[in-house]
C-alpha cells in the first residue's frame, strides 16, 4: 500500500481535534501513515490537544500556520508532509474506517488526481441535528452531490480530497488569496490542466456542524460571497441552484417592503417561503426527535439568507484581487510550479 500524508489545517478546533485524529490514526490501512496539523492562531485548547497528540503517537506532526487561513495552512501542511498520496481532512471531520483504503483504491482505478466523496452531516444535538437534516436535503442544499449523495463519476470539485502529491506540487498547491472555495479553485487548474476529478458515495465523512444560528450564517454568508467570487473568476461556472439563495432574498425583501408599504399581498412571497421551507423539513427530519424538527425550517432559512445575503454583498474589489492572482494550470509533463 502507498504511504500516505494527512493534512490538517487546523484552528479552534479543541472539541473535535482529538476525535478527529484518532479516526485518522485508527483506519484500516496497512500503508505507512503520517498526519502534519497545520496550527493557526487559536484561541482554545486546540495547540495543547495538538502537544499531546504529537507526544502520544510519532505519526503525528505539526507546523505553524500564523495567518490562521485554510489555504496557507493547506499548503504548510504539505510541504512539510513527505508521501505520495495526500489525503485532506478538517479538525471537525470523522473519516470512515476504509476511507483512505478506498480513496487509494479509487485513484488506482480511475486515474483520477483527487478523489472525494460524501460529507455526510451528523449532529450531537437538536439544533445541530437539525442543520444536519437541511444540510443533507435537496431542499436545503439543491443537487450538490457531496451534501446528498449521487453517481458515481467525474465532478468539477469534491468534498476535502485524496490526491497524488504529483498533482498538487504541479499546480502550486492552493491559491491562498481563496480564503473560501479554494478546493474549488485548485480543482479548476487540475482539471483544466487535463486531469480528472472523481466523486464517490463510497467515500464518507462525518461532519459536525456549526453549533449556533450566528455560527451557521456566518459560514453561509461566506460561502455565498465566495461563491460569487468563484463565478466572477470562472464565468459560466453559476448555475440555478447557485442562484436561488440570492433571488429568494431579493424576492422576500420585496414582498415585505410591498406589503408595508403598498398593499398587504406583499407578505404572500415571505409568507409563502415560509410554507416552502415548513413543509420540507417534514421529510428532511424524519427519525428525529421533535426538538430537532422544529428547528429545521430555522436552520434552512438561515442557510439560504446567509448564503443569497453573502452572494448579493461580495465586493468586485475582492473578485478583481483573486482574479488577478490567477494562477495558469500546469498540464503533466510541464515543470511544476515554484
């Protein structure tokens, strides 16, 4: 079996660090393993977990990584890493048990570059219970394949990764000017540069998510602002799921400033989203306690606020900044980036 790097960008991470490792260190992979934690300036407990866990098994290493950024991290993490098989995972996820078996196993067959799968939501409490329900239901997340599940097959990004360091040397790593989507962006010169990602449902992993409404807006509005950074650096990449958040923003602000100002009729829109989202938390929660379920339709509607709200206010200032950054994709055979 190939020898295998794990990388870890990690920051205020102390709830789920330990776990996360230990489904790291305890998979069913008969390769030599390494794992490099990328520590950004955290404010909890996380550099001291990451001391032990560094004292308590020698597979286990960290680097700093003072901008606190994922991308920076990403990349400290691999240079300081050494095989030839580089598997991407959060402080916050649980990989299963055959997960990088399966991954090596994956890039052997397909030829792919990357590989990634499912990230399958899992809550320890209602509310988080809840946001996992919207996050792992079309109604909360569209047709995005690594939320819900799908096919087999080439895709145009995947969830965290498995790659040949070969790959990820070539293209320079990541872009750290994407602070968000740069797994997007790094995907993009791979396949541009004429190598193949692969989805598939075989791969899962175990995602904890945010624990409170202001924590889940705050990662959506993110993830709509640099989603729209994403379209303005690669058009023709938006699509209808993309813009559904931002038009059904647009579409309720309306409707209530209609509805105080013109006529009552107004309030139909808000009053009619709020229909939507009830009625399809009732299948998204099913085999949840009433607790969860009831906040459901809270959680979906922070999502999509946060995210159209995020899309409609990302500045072309930072679009033109990341375009600018633009790095060319490297295709095999061409030196590797410096």
């Amino acid at each position: 079996m190939q020898p295998v790097s794990v990388i870890m960008p990690v920051l205020n991470e102390e709830r789920y660090l330990r776990t996360s490792v230990r489904h790291i260190l305890e998979q069913e992979y008969d390769g030599e393993l390494e794992v490099v934690i990328a520590l950004g300036p955290s404010t909890d407990r996380t550099d001291e977990i990451a001391a032990e866990l560094v004292r308590e098994d020698p597979r286990v290493t960290t680097v700093p990584n003072p901008t606190g950024r994922t991308p920076a991290a990403l990349n400290a993490a691999i240079e300081a890493s050494r095989h030839p098989i580089v598997v991407r995972v959060d402080g916050h996820g649980m990989l299963s048990p055959d997960y990088i078996a399966t991954a090596v196993r994956l890039l052997e067959e397909t030829g792919a570059q990357n590989v990634g799968g499912v990230m399958h939501a899992e809550g320890e409490n209602a509310w988080e219970e809840a946001v996992a329900a919207a996050m792992t239901s079309r109604i909360g997340v569209g047709n995005a394949a690594f939320h819900t599940g799908g096919e087999a097959g080439p895709a145009e990004t995947v969830y965290l990764g498995v790659f040949r360091r070969e790959a990820l040397e070539r293209q320079g790593g990541y872009n750290v000017e994407f602070v968000r989507a740069q797994d997007w962006e790094l995907n993009f010169r791979i396949r541009e540069a004429g190598g193949l990602i692969w989805f598939s449902p075989e791969l899962r992993v175990q995602y904890r998510p945010r624990p409170s409404v202001r924590a889940l807006a705050k990662q959506y509005k993110d993830y709509g602002r640099w989603r729209h950074v994403v379209a303005r650096y690669h058009r023709g990449s938006i699509n209808l799921r993309y813009l559904a958040p931002p038009a059904a923003v647009c579409a309720i602000a309306a409707g209530v400033v209609v509805g105080a100002a013109v006529t009552p009729l107004g309030f139909v829109v808000p009053a009619g989203y709020l229909a939507a989202i009830t009625a399809g938390s009732v299948p998204a929660g099913k085999g949840l306690s009433l607790k969860a379920r009831l906040r459901i339709p809270v959680a979906l509607a922070t999502m999509h606020m946060a995210w159209g709200y995020g899309f409609l206010t990302s500045p072309r200032s930072l679009a033109r900044k990341v375009v600018a950054s633009r790095r060319p994709a490297v295709p095999a055979g061409e030196p590797e980036t410096a």
